[in-house]
C-alpha cells in the first residue's frame, strides 16, 4: 500500500544504515523508493548496487525502468539491454525495452522484443501480452 511506503522505506534505510553489505535491502530500498516516486534517490542507490553486483538481471530492469521515468531513454535502453544479457528470458525487460525503442523509431529491433515477450510473458500480464501482440499485427517488418 502506499500509505505503508514511508515506513517500508524508513526501515530499508535503518537495515542498509547497520548492514551496508546487505544486497538485499539495499535492492528493496531501491524497489520502495521507485514506487515512491523518488527517481532520482533510487537510481543513486541502484548505481551502488551495480557496482558491487554487476550480474545482478533485476538490478539493470530497475535501473532501466528509473531512467526512463527520469526522461534518460537511450540510457535506459542501454540497461535493459544488459539485463537481457545476464537473463535472455526476461519479460518484463523485454516489454519496457519494446516500447522505448518504439518510441524511439526502432521498429526492427521493438518487433523483435515485443515478440519475445509474447513467447515468454506470465499469464498474470494478459493486459500486456495482448497489448504486445495488437502491435506485432500491425507492425510491417
């Protein structure tokens, strides 16, 4: 709920305050403070985050997801696609992925992550499998 964000995200930051090390926390911070609004404080902790886990899939579509909330789109194209690269069957990045690169004019390469979407998307994203595929009918590539 978001009444329950403040003090999600005032316990996060007390966990990561006594345990600096702790991955885990740190990454529900960042997740607290994205559903919070507080874009720019996330992506902050996130960069930390990448620097001492760097193969961390979940870590990069966060990372991907701030910077397109934050307006930096070619940025976060970049890190979807690293998220992809540590986790090929990644709906979500490739959801996100498609529709930036959509927005961006890349056609070609939207159609082709649309579709893996598709093949790879949880019944629980029925809203956006048929959103995926209603574009990959009109598409013309």
């Amino acid at each position: 709920k978001a009444g329950a964000l403040p003090q999600a995200e005032t316990t996060l930051k007390r966990a990561v305050q006594l345990d600096p090390g702790d991955g885990t926390a740190l990454f529900e911070l960042v997740v607290t403070l994205s559903l919070a609004k507080k874009f720019a404080e996330a992506n902050a902790l996130l960069q930390k985050l990448l620097i001492r886990s760097p193969h961390f899939p979940e870590a990069h579509f966060t990372m991907g997801y701030l910077l397109a909330q934050l307006k930096r789109k070619a940025e976060a194209v970049t890190a979807l696609r690293r998220a992809l690269n540590f986790r090929a069957d990644y709906p979500a990045a490739h959801l996100l992925l498609a529709d930036l690169l959509t927005a961006q004019g890349d056609r070609k390469q939207a159609k082709r992550h649309y579709a893996a979407f598709v093949k790879r998307v949880p019944a629980q994203l029925v809203f956006e499998r048929g959103r995926a595929k209603r574009w990959l009918a009109g598409a013309r590539n």
